[in-house]
C-alpha cells in the first residue's frame, strides 16, 4: 500500500487539551514542563497485552510500537502507525516537507504534522515517520492531540481517559532480572584497539578518534519501552540546572542524549557540542586536565569551523561551561546564529559527523573507527529527532542510548547498550573504557541493571 496517498486523502485533526496544572510541573515553567509532562503522556499508551507481544516474527505487524522525544521544547509522545519517509537524512525530509506542504489541511494543523527520525552513523540512511496518534506537549505549558481520520476511535477513547487520568501517576521503572549477554568485542581486546588508535595518532595519523563499544544485556522478560522512558525522563532537570537531556525512542534506539546537533526555530540555529568527561561530581577536573580541553577544543572547532558553509551567519560561540547530568559531566559548547532558509535536516546532514563521535580530522579518524572499532554503530551517534513541515526541529547526536531488535520495539528483551569516548595520543585505554562504561550508566539504571 502506498501510505502516503492512503493518508493525504484522509484528514488530520488536533485537539487542545485542557489539563491540570501539575501535569506541566511546579513551578510552572517551560523548563520543568518535561519531567511530568512526560511521565503523564507516557501513562497513557495503552497496556502492552500479551496479545500485542508476539512470540514470532511473523505477529509483528499485531505490534504497537511506541515513539517519543521528551525534553526541554516540544515533546511528543505516541504509539501505532506512522507514515514513513525512506532515505538519507536530507532526502527523507525532502521528501516529508514536500507531502506535508501538499495535504489539504487547516493551517493552524499543519505545524502539528510533524516526523520522528534516526539516521545512521555511517551513511545517514534512516526514516522520518510521521505519528498518526500523538500527543504534543509544547512549551508554554499546551498539549494538543493530534490524529489522523484512521484512529478516530483510538482519538476517542484518549480524550476520555486524559480527562479521567490523575495529574502525574507514578509509573514503576522496569522488573526485569539482567543477565550481561556479550559484545562485539571483549573489553581487552577493545583496550587493545584503543591502545592502537594511540600509537597511530602518535604517529600523526590523526589528533582524535572516537572509539566506542556494545555491550548486550537479556532480560528475563520483555522490558515495556515506556517504562524505561519513564525512567529517563526522571532524570531530567538535573540539579535545578535547564532540563539537559532529551528521553527518545525513535527508529531503532531508546535512550536520553544531551547532545544537540542541530536546533532550529523561526530562523535562528542552535547547537550543543559536548567533549570532555568526568564521572558525576567530579567535572572540575576536566578544567585542570590537557588532554580533556584539547579534545573538547577539537569537537568545539569542527562545528564552528562548519558554520559559514552552512550558511549560518551573526555566530555566536561563548566560551565552554560545565554540563552537569547524572552520571556524568561534560565540557560544553553552545552555538547559535542566524539561518535564514536552511532546515534543520540540511544543517544536521551538514555537521554530521562530529569530532564529538568521529574525531579530528574526519576522514583519518573515520578510517581508523572503520578499521578498529570491530562493530556496526546503526543509528548510535547518528542525527535523532524531530522537524515539522517549515524545517523547523531537533536533532540530537544520539548518545547514551541501547539498540533494541525492530521485531520488538514495544518491549525488547535484549537490550545492546552503545558508548564511546574521544581518544587522544595522551589516552589511557584502562581510563577510555572505564568512561564508556560510566556513560552506559544512563541506561544501565533505567533498565534498572545498576
Ligand atoms: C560518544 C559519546 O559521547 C561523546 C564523547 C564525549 C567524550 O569523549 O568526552 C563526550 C560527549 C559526547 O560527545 C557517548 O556518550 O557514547
């Protein structure tokens, strides 16, 4: 079937919901919206039945996956079908902009018709899927239910049971017993290949390379993705600092990445460069340690040495601060200017890949991960997301995250958590696998493993 004429012809229709004030947190401001906000939209996906977990591949289509982005910004929470756009990073959005800016819809809805993404690390091919069913929480404290003719009784039956819902439930975190279950490469021999990224930079190879590694672990039951959501988002707004980590499950990934790519709203472009990392409580260090400046100067300067070419103009680069999350703490840079008819998909497609995940200068460092790093990254450290129909949107580098089987997206069993860290001729394997490790803790302890 061809979704997207089956769709266009159909009609899209949004709802403003009026909800209670606790549901958008206290004090009621945009940047504690996050953490209620999401942890009540999440309490609205329907219960993941016996009946929608099938036990062969061949059910999967009975699935209802769940898709969602829930931070600082517009958040979104939705489950079901979508309508997909195919390709690289730039074409899928070419190809979504042109379909939204064709359906005859009301111009207050359009906006709303916005599409989901995680694109590759190597090649940038990936999808935008556009939710059908979704619940969009915007700053400012507003939610809009927005849907598609084809879910009107599903529409229906989330208008009342949003009305009936408490303020903010309380959603357990996962029950789950974990058993570690392998890697694509054991910890000694992933030392060993950082120890040979050392000896090549040494050699002039590169300045910086980013390596990272896997590490599986099995549940002993299937794991519902919004509870592990739920447990993400618990951990945003850390320290009474700006909410600083985005809780996604998009394509393949679910996770919560700090990291911004690209930002872009109404003209003016925004991005988050982190580089440089300490275990929690210990991010002044990172101000007294060489190795830790030149390797975040080395993420900071790819991007702004990208910026003209990319059309952004009036930069704005101030100087890097610390980034405090929960289990670990960054050095970070924050960029802005001006960028006037470019999309966010363009700009993301335009700094991708970082010396954040690749390393410094692209192509070497691309061809010692290539040559070391022994696994496949998918979507890890590749563009996630959100845009709508006017190229406005995020996309963040999609860190701390786990890659879950696409034959089980609603609640995966086996979870392969993805971490790296940025080697430099000065690195110490023991201490680049030890910070990998830490990195995992975002999702080890929302799997509820730690
Ligand atoms: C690669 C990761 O993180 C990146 C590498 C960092 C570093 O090496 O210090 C810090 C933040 C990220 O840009 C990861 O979290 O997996």
């Amino acid at each position: 079937m061809n979704a997207q004429s089956a769709v266009s012809s159909g009609t899209w229709h949004l709802l403003a919901l009026d909800l209670p004030p606790e549901v958008y947190g206290a004090p009621a401001h945009p940047k504690g919206m996050a953490q209620p906000w999401g942890r009540w939209a999440l309490s609205l996906i329907p219960a993941d039945s016996p009946a929608s977990r099938p036990e062969t591949s061949a059910d999967t289509a009975t699935q209802v996956p769940v898709r969602a982005w829930i931070g600082r910004g517009p958040s979104v929470v939705s489950w079901g079908p979508t309508i997909e756009f195919a390709g690289t990073l730039e074409a899928a959005s070419a190809d979504y902009r042109a379909w939204a800016a064709s359906l005859d819809v009301d111009e207050g809805v359009r906006p709303f018709i916005r599409a989901l993404g995680a694109f590759n690390y190597s090649d940038l091919s990936g999808k935008l899927e556009v939710p059908t069913l979704a619940l969009w929480g915007q700053p400012y404290l507003e939610t809009y239910l927005l849907w598609h003719d084809s879910r009107a009784d599903e529409a229906a039956a989330l208008i009342s049971a949003a009305k009936s819902a408490g303020p903010v439930p309380h959603l357990a975190g996962p029950q789950a017993q974990w058993q570690e279950a392998g890697a694509s490469l054991p910890g000694t021999e992933w030392q060993q290949q950082v120890a040979q990224a050392i000896s090549a930079m040494r050699a002039g190879q590169a300045q910086k390379v980013v390596l990272s590694r896997d590490v599986f672990w099995q549940a002993d039951r299937p794991v519902p993705v919004e509870q592990v959501l739920a447990a993400l988002v618990g951990h945003d707004d850390h320290e009474g600092q700006d909410a600083s980590a985005w809780a996604f499950a998009v394509g393949d990934l679910v996770g919560a990445s700090p990291e911004i790519l690209a930002q872009v709203h109404e003209g003016r472009f925004f991005a988050r460069i982190l580089a440089g990392t300490r275990p929690a409580g210990r991010g002044k260090e990172l101000w007294q340690d060489p190795k830790e400046l030149a390797e975040h100067e080395a993420a900071r300067a790819s991007v702004i040495r990208r910026l003209e070419s990319a059309g952004i103009s009036e930069i704005l680069a101030p100087p890097a601060r610390l980034l405090k999350l929960p289990q670990v703490e960054h050095l970070q840079s924050e960029v802005s200017g001006h960028c006037e008819g470019r999309d966010v998909a363009q700009l993301a497609a335009h700094f991708h890949p970082t010396a954040a995940i690749c390393g410094q200068p692209t192509v070497a460092a691309a061809a010692l991960i290539k040559q070391l790093e022994g696994m496949d990254r998918g979507a890890f450290a590749g563009p996630v997301g959100w845009m709508d129909p006017a190229g406005d949107g995020q996309f963040n580098i999609a860190l701390r995250c786990a890659q879950v089987p696409e034959s089980s997206l609603r609640s995966p069993q086996k979870w392969r958590l993805l971490a790296g860290a940025g080697i430099m001729p000065s690195s110490v394997p023991a201490n680049e696998f030890s910070e990998t490790g830490t990195k995992m803790g975002t999702m080890r302890s929302a799997l509820g493993i730690d």
